[in-house]
C-alpha cells in the first residue's frame, strides 16, 4: 500500500485524521508542539507540521473513501497523478518528531540556498536546502514532498555541505 498526501480545508487536519482512523483507514498527520501566546496566559498547543495536509495509507482502489470524510478537499497531484510518499520518509517523520525537542535551535551561520546534511538522528544523512533563517528557525526545502518546512533543530546536528 502507497502513503497519499491529501489536502484539506484549512485548519481541519486533526478533525480529518481521526475521522479516517475512526473509519479504519492507516493516517498520519505530524503534529508539531508550539508555544502560543494568548493575552493572559502562554499555552503549549499541536499543531500539524504541513498546514491542509495529512497522510493516508491506502489501497488504489479504495482511494474513493477519503472524500466521505468532511474536510478532505483532493488528493496532492505530481505530474498528473496523485502524490506518493514513501514509507520510509513518513517513518522518519514519525521519528523525527518523537526524538528532538522542537523549542532550542541556534540558526546563525545558515543562509539561503545553503546545502545542509543532518549528523544525527532519525534523519541521519538526509540532505536539504535552506531556504531561509530567521530567529531560531531554519526553513528547509523537503524534496521529495515539494514543501518548504519550517524546522527547529540544534545547530550542531546540521553540517553545510558543498552540493545537495
């Protein structure tokens, strides 16, 4: 079975991957743990990692599902046919996530178009581009999905590299 990406209405992602898990379709949407501010408190909230997109695991011809959940908008198309993620690449997402804390990262030192390789972890050799730095965020290019993700990382994980 082939990993889907799928597009939701905004701010849905949650509110469509338990409705699918519920139905007995294999989802993932990675969540990412972000400090907010309201105007009398600081909260830690989830907040899903690609905004209006969320993975299914599926068969071809059960792709049809999906739309009797309320929010799911399209499948990602590439190319003209429907995205296809590798189990591999969702698996170090899953670990990625769980591994690292996401609130320390020194981003001095990245510029754009940077080529970057990351040292360790469950994305250990992975390559990137920077996209941009800004505060303590590294913005990297992730290719294979066609996404710009923003990132927190410790700056002694990530090594620049001649060409990516």
């Amino acid at each position: 079975m082939n990993w889907y990406v799928i597009y939701t209405k905004s701010r849905y992602e949650k509110a469509v991957a338990e409705k699918l898990a519920s139905s007995g379709i294999e989802v993932y949407c990675p969540l990412l743990k972000t400090k907010k501010q309201w105007s009398d408190r600081w909260k830690w909230v989830e907040e899903p990692l690609f905004k209006s997109y969320c993975f299914v695991q599926i068969e071809d011809k059960e792709r049809d599902k999906v739309f009797s959940v309320p929010g799911v908008v399209r499948y990602l198309y590439h190319c003209g046919k429907p995205a296809i993620v590798r189990t591999c690449e969702i698996e170090l997402l899953k670990n990625w996530l769980c591994e690292y804390s996401h609130d320390s990262m020194e981003s001095s030192g990245f510029h754009a178009n940077d080529k970057v390789k990351l040292r360790s972890g469950a994305l250990m050799d992975c390559k990137a581009e920077v996209v941009s730095s800004s505060g303590n965020y590294i913005f990297l290019f992730l290719y294979s999905l066609g996404v710009q993700i923003k990132v927190d990382l410790r700056k002694n994980i990530v090594e620049k590299i001649s060409a990516c």
